[in-house]
C-alpha cells in the first residue's frame, strides 16, 4: 500500500488523519555543524512557543547500543550495517516521531534516512535498493543540508574527537590504507550522493563554513514560513578577528 505523506512504503499504525507537527531535517557530514544547528533551532522554536522533540541517528533504544558494539570490531558487513541502521530508524519513526507529530509537535532530526541511503550506497548498494529499503519514511517538512568543504569536516572531526572515526572515514571501504586519504576520498563519494538527494528529495543547501551564528540566521530564514511567520530580518555577517591589521581567519565552528 502507498502513501503519499511516505516515500512510497506506508507505515503499520501511521494515523490517517494528516500529522499536526512539522518534521524538519538537519543533513550533512559529521563536522558540517548539525547538533550545534539544531541545539541553536531548538531553543528558537521553544522561545517562539513550539514544542519540540529532537532525534537523531542509533537513538532506539531496541537497536542502538548493538550497532555501537557491531561496529568496533571493524568486520561488520555492508548489508548488514544498512540493516541494523534501518531497524534504528523504524523504531524511534514509530515510538518517537510519528507520536511527537500527532501531538501537534515540531520534531528536529539530527541527520536523517539520506545519510543512512548514502552510506549505503557508496557501499555498495544501488539507490534503487536503498529507496526502497527507507520507503517507509516520513516526506519532511523542511530538509536543510548544512554544506561544508572537506577541509573543514576533516579540521572540526578532529578537533572534537581528537581523531578520525574508522566508518566515518571509510576505512571499510578500503579506499586507501592512509586514513586522512580515506577520509577525503570516502567523503567524495558521498558528496555525490548527497548531489544527486538534493535534487531527488528537494534539499535545502546552506553554506556551513561559517561561524555558527552565521549559519542560524540562513536556517532561520527556512524554518520561519513553516509557521506562517515573516522571515527573521538577516543579521550583519560577523567579520573575521584582526590582529595588526592581519584577518586571522574565521574560527573553528562547532561540530555537529
């Protein structure tokens, strides 16, 4: 059975009834600033009176900590992983988001189902198969894709966890044997992908190179019409810091 409010699949249990919530989605590679943008938009849709619930990736509370221990022994495979991140997604679609969004809520996910589809693809995987596997999820209200250059996810991940992740920097893959070239070569891929989802399932980009505050006030301007509000007035762009007369370049944004 289809359903238009799914990418195809309709849900066990999904209400008839049209969802009161709005469902927004914050994409984007680890580094491009996600959690800090939603940790920003949350406490401005609260102030603005909206309920929220924030979710993310490996939250189930029925499959997370079992991916968390697959994966350290770096054999898990491909199929299997894709598997394991679906069930992830279903439980917390079917006991976290659709009951949020039936109860009038805004619900902010911290990457969503085209993370997950791109993984698998540059897996191995066709989109075809990856569409099909995801065809249960929710169509957002608003897809954001906080845009970030490579130097800069590579920068952020380390200065945050001290090191590179062994998945997110695609050593499965076996790209290269050199982890910082893995990385690059193994965000490369997915930037295709994500390329081909921005067209596919109508993302929103935002330059993500920038200072946080920066990047709040373009995401502002996107979430505002949502509920029939006027689009925050822009503030100034903040200047890079000099000293003696020399910019010192911007800062290191938060990662997400």
């Amino acid at each position: 059975m289809t359903d238009n409010r799914t990418y195809g699949t309709r849900l066990p249990g999904l209400p008839t009834e049209p969802l009161p919530g709005k469902l927004i989605v914050i994409e984007g590679a680890d580094g491009s600033g996600r959690t800090t943008e939603v940790a920003l938009l949350k406490s401005w849709l609260e102030v603005e009176g909206h309920a929220v619930v924030d979710t993310g990736l490996r939250r189930s509370t029925l499959v997370s900590a079992e991916i968390d221990r697959a994966k350290q022994g770096h054999t898990l495979a491909a199929s299997t992983l894709a598997l394991l991140y679906a069930a992830d997604f279903a439980d917390q679609l079917e006991n976290k988001m659709i009951p949020a969004l039936a109860a009038g809520a805004t619900v902010l996910a911290d990457r969503y189902v085209y993370t997950l589809m791109a993984r698998a693809i540059v897996r191995g995987a066709s989109r075809e198969y990856a569409g099909e596997l995801y065809s249960f999820a929710l169509r957002p209200d608003l897809v954001v894709f906080l845009d970030a250059r490579t130097e800069i996810l590579l920068h952020r991940s380390i200065g945050k966890y001290g090191s590179l992740d062994y998945w997110e920097s695609g050593m499965d893959l076996s790209l290269s044997r050199d982890l910082f070239e893995s990385f690059f070569l193994y965000q490369e891929r997915l930037s295709r992908e994500f390329d081909w989802m921005a067209k596919e399932y109508d993302f929103h980009r935002v330059d993500a190179n920038r200072f946080p505050e920066q990047v709040h006030v373009d995401v502002q301007q996107l979430v505002a019409p949502l509920y029939g509000a006027a689009r925050p007035a822009p503030r100034p762009e903040k200047p890079p810091r000099t000293r003696g007369g020399l910019s010192r370049g911007p800062r290191r944004a938060a990662s997400g």
